[in-house]
C-alpha cells in the first residue's frame, strides 16, 4: 500500500472518530439535562402537593441546593 494511501486512511478515520465522538457527547448532554428537568419537575410537584396537604396558619421550611433556607407560611384565615 502507498504510504500517501494509508496516512489519508488514517486521517479520515481519526476526523470520523471525532465527529461520533461530538455527536455522542451533545446526545448525552441532551439526554443529562432532559432527566433533570424531569427531577425538578418532580420535585416541584411534590413540593406543592406538601404545601397543598399542610392545614392554615402552616409552616414549611426547605433547604435549597446552594444552602439557603427557604420558608413559605400559609396565612393562619386560608386554606392552602
């Protein structure tokens, strides 16, 4: 085989492998975010069926991800 050959067959085959290898990551990046989306929706809905369920005059306090602290009082005269 000519050595021009082989090298050109070589490159092709390392800019192929880059491009699988671009396009795989952006898929599971796509897939990475879509299933956290998916969790905070989750975790919104059972947060507000919580805060549906707690009688008036309630408190509930939650610990967001960076530290803060995060507390919703229900007014004492209304039902959530």
């Amino acid at each position: 085989m000519d050595s021009v050959t082989l090298t050109a067959g070589f490159g092709t085959a390392a800019s192929v492998s880059q491009l699988a290898y671009g396009w795989l990551s952006g898929l599971l990046h796509a897939y990475r975010i879509k299933l956290e989306i998916r969790r905070e929706r989750e975790r919104c809905t059972a947060l507000m069926a919580t805060i549906m369920a707690l009688p008036p005059g309630s408190e509930i306090t939650e610990l967001t991800p960076d530290g803060r602290r995060l507390t919703i009082k229900l007014p004492p005269s209304e039902a959530a």
